[in-house]
C-alpha cells in the first residue's frame, strides 16, 4: 500500500485565502453599487440652444430636443442637455412671458431626490415641490424663467432620458 502523506493546512493559509475572497467579493459589491454612477458619467451630455422652438427639431426628428407638449410656444433663448444614452440625465431652461399653463401640470408630493444630472441651466435653489407635466419631468416657474428636469427617482410617465 502506497505511503500517503497528510497534508495539513496552516491557519494563516486560510486566513490569507479567506481574505483574498473577501476583497474579490468586496471588490464585487463596490462596482456593483458604483455602476450607475459610472454609466452616468460615461454618457456623453448632447447641449442644445435654440432661439425659438420654430428653430428645435420635430419629435420625430429628435424626441428628446423637441418641444415638450407642456412648454410655451412663446419661449425665447431656450437651452437644453440631456444624456444620449439611457441613462437619466435632462435640464432644460427658457425664458417665457406666457408661462406655463397651470391646469396642464400637477404638484407633486416632494422633489424625487432632486435633479438626476448636474446642470448649470438649472437655478441653485429648487423648490422642494416642483410640477409634472405628463412627461416625467420636473418643472419650475420662476420670474419669466420655466425649467424643467429629470429627477433621480422616476416621476410616474418618465420618459428616459
């Protein structure tokens, strides 16, 4: 009969092999959780600017740079970005002397977690209980000014942007 020799493990192998697997795991669970943030910042931002929205693309042309049905028709020195991927980003700004029609839009409960893209079209200061108007969006008048965004959490009908 063959000569079989134990073989025994020493405790800091375990040790070291147990702590590799938790780092990979670790590692794992990190990039998991980081991975919207890294699609987000990964999504190219398509800028916008139109003088009027005579001069925007049709909604068949382009739906995400097309007047929203909500927006003014009278809206001058209109700005929009939104993320060309699907991946939530959307801020828009215009001006507006005929500001928005207030029985075409709802309040909402709270802010949704606030802008899901950073923007400098949109004003430091939000209300903490924006609009929606039937396209997911958050909107705000403010003095002549209409703006409108995506939030981080969807509003019911948010079209993803």
């Amino acid at each position: 009969m063959p000569y079989r020799r134990r073989v025994r493990v020493k405790t800091s192998t375990l040790v070291i092999a147990g702590s590799a697997i938790a780092a990979v795991v670790a590692v794992g669970i990190a990039a998991y959780i980081m991975m919207p943030t890294f699609l987000a910042a990964s999504s190219p931002v398509e800028r916008r600017s139109y003088d009027s929205w005579s001069d925007a693309p049709s909604r068949s042309q382009d739906p995400a740079a097309a007047r929203p049905t909500w927006a003014p028709a009278d809206a001058t020195d209109i700005r929009l970005e939104y993320r060309v991927r699907n991946v939530p980003g959307y801020a828009l700004s215009m001006r507006t002397a005929d500001g928005l029609e207030p029985t075409a839009c709802v309040r909402l409960d709270d802010a949704h977690g606030g802008p899901a893209m950073y923007s400098e079209l949109l004003p430091d200061d939000l209300p903490d209980r924006p609009y929606t108007c039937g396209d997911g969006h958050a909107v705000w008048f403010d003095a002549g000014h209409v703006y409108a965004w995506s939030t981080v959490e969807p509003i019911d009908g948010a079209a993803p942007h």
